[in-house]
C-alpha cells in the first residue's frame, strides 16, 4: 500500500513539474459572469467566460468575452492553454 501511495505521488509530481516547465495551463472550472453597465441607460450586460486553469504551482483565472456562435468571443473555454512567451 505504501508503494502504491509513493508512485501516486511520484506522479502528480511529475505532472506538476511538466506543467511548470512547459508553460502549459490545463482547465479546472470555466463560468459565466453576467456584468451590468452602470452608464448605460438600458442597462445592457455584458457576458463573460472565466477560466480557471492549473499552473502546476497555482490557479490563475483568465476571462474572455462569451459568444454562443465563436466569432465575438468563445463560447467555452479551452481545455489545455499554453503560454505565449
């Protein structure tokens, strides 16, 4: 059982390093946020897609504009995302 327990852990180091060292962020839990424009006089909301991704070290969230057809802004977030350096 210790074994066992070990190489589980051995592994979710491994992967965090990976992760780390690659840039890459993989997705924990995506939301829609609704906010209201107070100057506007109609009150329109504006709709935002939050992500939450692991870094391999900790969470960091990343918005986007939400768009049910993709081509003002996403309409889910993307599973693995990768740093542009």
């Amino acid at each position: 059982m210790k074994k066992k327990s070990l190489i589980f852990f051995l592994i979710i180091i491994f992967f965090c390093l990976v992760l780390l060292i690659s840039g890459t962020r993989i997705l924990i839990y995506e939301n829609k946020k609704f906010i209201i424009d107070p100057f506007e006089n109609n009150k329109k909301s504006i709709l935002y897609l939050e992500c939450t991704y692991f870094t391999g070290r900790n969470f960091t969230l990343i918005e986007y504009h939400y768009s049910k057809n993709n081509i003002m802004g996403r309409d889910s977030c993307p599973f693995i995302y990768k740093d542009k350096l």
